[in-house]
C-alpha cells in the first residue's frame, strides 16, 4: 500500500456506522467518497459508467469479494476494518446503480456467492505471494 493511500485512510471517520444507517448510499458517503467521490489514485468515480463498465462486467460477486479483500490499490473492506460484508456490499452495489448497473442490495443468497468467492481470491492472492 503506497503512503498516500495509508494517509488518506487515517483520514476516514472512525467512528462507526452507530446509528444503524448502514444503507449503500450511507456507507458510500462514509467510507467510500474519500476515494471514490475525490479522483484519488484513478479510483472509479461515483457515476462514471465508462470507468464502472468493465468492473460491472464482472459481476456482482465477483467485483464485491474482490474489493472487499482488496484490489490494486484499494485496501480490504475500503479501509474500515469494522465494515461487515453486508454493509460493504450493499455499498457496492450502490456505485454499480449509479453507473448504470442493475445491481441489487444483496440478499442471503448474493452474500453467500460473494464468501465464496472470497475465499477463491484470497486462495489465488496465497498462490502469487
């Protein structure tokens, strides 16, 4: 992780999500915006249907996990260690919505695929260390 991107993560709020709002635009606002609403380090901006084309592409699953655990150079859980799955992925699937996607708030079924995932990626991240 590059000091500007650990520096821009002590920066986030740290108290958490304690009014129970934890809607995907929510958590946007309070996690996600630092990177993805301020053009940081060529992070995909909120309604920039080009930049999210691909990684909606990808589906559903498969963009959360891997965000979730981390990709390029986006810490896991967007840098807020306390952030569950759900609340994440409900996240996610907010920005995809603003760029066109059709994604839904996930349910029990969506989760489940996105764990599973997780844990192919994070067996694929142990293989390339």
């Amino acid at each position: 992780m590059r000091l500007s991107t650990i520096a821009l993560l002590a920066a986030l709020p740290t108290a958490t999500l304690a009014n129970g709002d934890e809607s995907g635009e929510h958590v946007y606002r309070e996690v996600c915006a630092v990177c993805h609403g301020t053009k940081f380090d060529k992070a995909p901006q909120l309604g920039d249907r080009k930049a999210w084309a691909p990684l909606i592409d990808e589906g559903q699953h498969v963009l959360t996990a891997h965000a979730w655990v981390g990709v390029r150079n986006m810490p896991p859980r967007g840098g807020k260690a306390d952030l569950s799955l759900e609340a994440f992925s409900r996240a996610v699937a907010y920005m995809a919505r603003q760029a066109g996607g059709k994604w839904r708030d996930p349910d029990g079924r969506m989760l489940a695929k996105i764990r599973a995932e997780e844990m192919k990626r994070l067996e694929e991240m142990k293989k390339g260390e």
